[in-house]
C-alpha cells in the first residue's frame, strides 16, 4: 500500500472534531480517494493499539459502530463513544 495514502488517511482520521463522527466513505473521499470506504476500513483493521488516532470516530454508512452488537470491540467503542 502506498504510504501516502496511508498518512493522508490518518490525517483525515486524526482531523475528526472530539463530538463528531465520519462514515468511512467519507474519510475516503476526505482524503481523495471516493469509492475506496473499504480502504480505510482496513487501514484501521491494522493500526497499532497504542495509536492515538480516535478511529471510534469512524463509522458505518449507516452512522452505527462496525463491530457486531455484544462483541468486546463493540462494548470497549461503546464505552470510548460515550465519554
């Protein structure tokens, strides 16, 4: 994968304001990169764990967290999208 698109993907990520959410297809777009959601879907499958990159601010196209409901993933970004 092209590490530019990687940095520009994160910095989009990164830009997101505390309160606010952005479906994955438009930190692609954001980023130039339309019609790529599941690009950053995956960028943010393999991002260290000690990032401080608020991926809990991305979402779904329909607005809901990608985790399956009761998962351990959903209930730690339930926790994180609540405070």
């Amino acid at each position: 994968m092209d590490v530019n698109k990687e940095t520009v993907i994160y910095t989009i990520i990164a830009s997101i304001p505390s309160g606010c959410v952005a479906s994955y297809g438009q930190v692609a777009a954001l980023a130039g990169y339309p019609n790529n959601a599941r690009l950053v879907g995956r960028l943010l499958k393999k991002m260290p764990k000690d990032s401080t990159i608020p991926w809990h601010r991305v979402v779904n196209s329909q607005g809901k967290i990608a985790f399956p409901e009761g998962s351990d993933k959903y209930c730690v970004f339930s926790c994180i999208a609540i405070t």
